[in-house]
C-alpha cells in the first residue's frame, strides 16, 4: 500500500517534469507523463517500467525513498 502522503511527497519531489501526474488505482498510483505510463508507485517505492532515455541503462531498481 502506498499511502497518500507519499504520493504527494513523489509529486513534490517530480514537479520539475513537464506533465507529470499520478493516478490513483487501488491503494497504488500509476505514474504518468504527458499521459504516458511510465511507472508505478507501489508499497512506498517508485518502479520505472520504460522510460526511452534510459535505453542505454544496464542496471534499473527501484529507489527507496526515505521521509
């Protein structure tokens, strides 16, 4: 379960990104960009499931985040 708090401390964190948004689904967020799936936050972290820039990227985990 992600909890609201931390949606809004990722969407804090995200504002910088040209139409970012979260969607809630359940008692997850799909992470959206210029309406474009490209993660997920689930149980307190944040999963990227494609993004183009990162093509190159060997290695991709999730990031823990701590408040």
């Amino acid at each position: 379960m992600t909890t609201k708090k931390f949606a809004q401390y990722m969407e804090k964190q995200c504002k910088g990104i040209n139409n970012f948004s979260l969607e809630a689904i359940f008692e997850e967020y799909i992470v959206l960009v210029s309406g474009k799936r490209i993660g997920v936050l689930y149980q307190e972290k944040f999963y990227v499931l494609y993004a183009p820039t990162f093509e190159e990227t060997e290695n991709i985990t999730a990031i823990d985040v701590v408040m």
